[in-house]
C-alpha cells in the first residue's frame, strides 16, 4: 500500500507538470509512463551489467555502447543541467525509445511509433526527473509498490470524469477475478482493456496464491502469453502495457483491434474473458462480425461484447463481465435472444447487481456483473442473483471509505453455491430455477425475481378516528378560550 506521504509526493509531480501547462490527466500519466519506461530501461541495463560482471558471461545491451548511447542512460543524464537533460531526453531518448521496435518486440515499444514527448520547459522535466527518482530510490521497494504507484496515477483519470475513461475500480475488478478464481496455466483475455486493469488484477491474484510453487514453464507463460488485450486507442494500449510491464508481464499480447468487428476472428481460444466493455453507442453495422450478429442482430455495442466473449471462450472457458442493467430486462430482439443464448446453450451460473453508485464520480449507471460457462450444450439449471447493496465505499462522488461492503459475501457465498439452495427470495442472494427464467422472457433483473415482505398495518375504524378528532377539537377551542381570558386580564 501507497502511505500518505507517496501519495503527497506523487501529487505534487503532478501539480508540476500541471502548473507546466499540461492540464489533460491522460496526458500527464501518459508523459510520466514515458518516463517511467526510461528509467526502467536502465534499471535493467545495470541489472545486466552486474548479472555480467558477476558470471563473466555477455549480456545483451539496451543502449549502445558508445558516449552518446551512454548518455541517454537515466543514470548518467539524472544530475546535469536543466537544459541538458531536456536536450539529451527529448531529441536522444526520446526518439531511441520510439525506434526500439527493431530491438524489442515489447508491446509497449510497438505503440511508441506515434507518442509525442510533451513535457514543456527544461525546469519542469528537472522536476518530474528529481520527483521519481526521489519516489524510487526512498519509498517504491518492490513490484507491488509500483503496481500500486501506477494504480494510484491511473485513479486521477476517475477524478477527471470528463476524459471518458470508464475505468473498473479496483476492488470490483478483483473481485471479478476472485470470482472467477484463474490458475497459472489459463490464457487471460480482455477485449476491451483500456489501461489493463482486469488483466494486472488476474497476475495480482496469481502471483499472491501460486508465486512459490510455479514451473519455468508457468512463469514464461506469465510474462508473455497468459494475458492478451484489445482496444481501439492507442493511447490506452501504451499505458496498460507500461501497466503490464510493471507488474512483470514483459511480452503481454495487446493489439489495436477493434473488437466486435470482422478485424477480429479469434475464437475458442480463451480459459477466461474479463471486461467491463462499452456500454453505449453503435458501431457500424458493416463493420460487425457476421458471426456475432448471428447470436444477436444489433449495432448495440453492450450486446454485442457479451456475444463475442462467448466466441472467443473455449468450451469450458469462464467469464465475468459488467454490463448495464438494460442489457437485463431489454425487451429487443436481440437482447432476448442474447439472454436466451447464455441460459438455454451454455451456463450462466450469477447476476450480481450493483448499486448505481459504484462509478461515480463520472457515471451514475447501474449495473451488473454476469458469470458464465461457455459450454455450447446448456448446463444452465439454477441462476445465483445478488443484491450488492454497498462496496466498502460511498455511493456519492467522493467515494469515500465505508464499513459496509458485501464483496466478501459474495465471493464466500458464490464459491458455496450448495449452501444458497434453501435461500428464500426474500433475502440478499437467492437462487431461481432456469424454468422460471424462461417463462419470464429469460428476464435477468433480479427485481423480477426477488419478493418484498410487506407489513400489515393496521388502522382504527375512521369513526374511532373522527370521535379522537372532535375531542381534540374540543380540547383546543377550550384551551383558547383560556388564553383569551389571561390576555384580556
């Protein structure tokens, strides 16, 4: 965890770089992500270098080996002049990192083609420079450390609501892993990644139950083909893999794909799908896969995401995605024949509703997370509704730190389905059979499901009432008549 004094530290490079004229929060972790990446470069050269002169045995090298390679080293440049070091970081470094495709098939180096170093004086790069290495060499320890720095960065883009990112808070996203429960030897997809945040909770929740009993063989998976993501911004494909990146993901398959169209073809390939997908807009309908219209004719993006989840599954393969509750209790179509298709060929074993609150600041939509098995023979007997009535934080904007929080149920009650059997509709989580979803239009709102107990009240006969009201009538007219008296007096 992040201390205050991180937290303050981290705050104030960003009030230098924003007092530097740089107000767009995307854009300010995108040029610290930059930075970032170029300390890390020499951070490996020197663990390279020492790893060499430890074993005698050669290395390859990051930078190259003559005066003005050494130079661009974060080591060597750190301490020199303001001036200098944004001459050597911006014309040198700069430009070597955007070239290193040739070198490193890193995901992060494809997407440097078009990056744009935008840090605006001498004095302010010094700054962010002095800031992070302060951050680096004192406070961030380990690799956990600086999951949670970049986490930390990543969360002022929830505080900036106006960018559009709609970012998963961390706590759901884990508990959508925790739910799903992924081992070492699963293949890890999100469709729509934005900074990675699904696919950095899968390798936390990996490495913190199977780190000290992995094979080689499990550990090359992790770095490289255990975790693929697309997105459609390249912005955000830069920053989930410097994101991957520090969290020893090394070679993650991200690519610029656009998701739901014909671009993308894979299928039956996944263990698991974890997504909180687009929730609104269309796309074009030339664009769409054939094979996803087919499951549901729509231009609805939210629909659509939730058809190509089940394609890209392999039989077996597990999924927990968010979708707005519209896609629910839809009446279209294509939202029946979307719900119908997850109850009636494969196995949608959960609907957890969540309280509209939990993406404010910048949405306010309510929302749900389905869990499902992509079998393509049925298996669907009874569905597991949930109530989610707090997530440990407020449900206003400021989202601040609360007691209540149904998160730990859930995963305890989920994971002992057994024991929910004699639930009655009347509580928190409930099962309902698949016969009763069927008669009902395969609705998946839990409202449709659940009963509310009404007390009976009950009331005095009106005549009683009325003789109450005459005495009471009584009873003021006297009392005024009395205080007449006093006045007069």
């Amino acid at each position: 965890m992040l201390t205050g004094e991180i937290r303050h530290k981290v705050d104030r490079i960003w009030t230098d770089i924003w007092a530097g004229g740089i107000t767009n929060p995307l854009t300010v972790i995108e040029q610290l992500t930059y930075l970032m990446f170029i300390r890390s470069l020499d951070e490996k050269e020197l663990e390279n270098e020492s790893f060499e002169a430890l074993s005698s045995e050669a290395m390859p090298k990051i930078f190259p080996q003559n005066e003005d390679g050494q130079a661009m080293r974060w080591s060597k440049f750190k301490t020199k002049d303001s001036r200098m070091i944004y001459d050597i970081v911006g014309t040198k470094v700069f430009p070597f990192i955007k070239a290193m495709n040739g070198v490193s098939s890193s995901a992060f180096s494809r997407y440097m083609q078009d990056a744009m170093f935008l840090v605006p004086t001498p004095q302010v790069l010094q700054k962010i420079i002095t800031g992070l290495d302060e951050l680096y060499e004192h406070d961030i320890k380990d690799l956990d450390m600086q999951g949670d720095l970049y986490e930390y960065m990543l969360g002022k883009l929830a505080q900036a609501g106006q960018n559009g990112q709609f970012r998963t808070p961390k706590h759901i996203r884990d508990m959508m892993v925790r739910l799903l429960a992924p081992t070492p030897n699963d293949k890890i997809c999100d469709p729509a990644c934005g900074t990675a945040g699904f696919l950095v909770s899968s390798a936390e929740y990996i490495r913190e139950k199977y780190e000290s009993d992995m094979t080689t063989k499990q550990w090359e998976h992790f770095a490289g083909e255990m975790f693929t993501g697309f997105d459609t911004d390249r912005t955000m494909l830069r920053l989930s893999a410097m994101n991957l990146m520090l969290h020893s993901i090394t070679q993650p398959h991200i690519d610029y794909v656009d998701s739901v169209s014909k671009q993308n073809s894979i299928s039956s390939t996944y263990d698991i799908v974890l997504a909180n997908p687009p929730f609104t807009g269309t796309v074009d309908a030339e664009s769409i896969n054939d094979n996803l219209k087919a499951v549901c004719n729509t231009k609805k993006t939210e629909l659509l995401f939730v058809a190509l989840f089940l394609r890209m599954l392999r039989k077996g393969g597990r999924c927990s995605c968010i979708v707005p509750d519209g896609v629910l209790f839809g009446t279209t179509n294509a939202h029946k024949a979307l719900r119908k298709e997850l109850v009636e060929n494969h196995q949608l074993q959960a609907v957890i509703s969540m309280p509209s609150g939990v993406f404010k600041p910048y949405a306010g939509v309510s929302t749900a997370v389905l869990v499902f098995t992509k079998t393509g023979a049925g298996g669907t007997d009874k569905v597991w509704f949930y109530d989610m009535k707090a997530d440990g934080l407020s449900l206003d904007d400021k989202r601040s730190p609360i007691e209540a929080n149904d998160i730990p149920d859930i995963l305890a009650r989920f994971h002992n389905l057994e024991g929910e059997v004699d639930r009655k509709a009347t509580e928190q989580s409930f099962l309902v059979d698949k016969s009763a979803i069927a008669a009902n239009d395969y609705d998946l709102s839990i409202n449709r499901y659940k009963e509310v107990i009404y007390k009976k009240v009950v009331y005095d006969a009106p005549e009683e009432i009325m003789t109450r009201l005459d005495e009471l009538s009584l009873d003021i007219a006297s009392k005024m008549e009395e205080l007449r008296g006093l006045i007069g007096e």
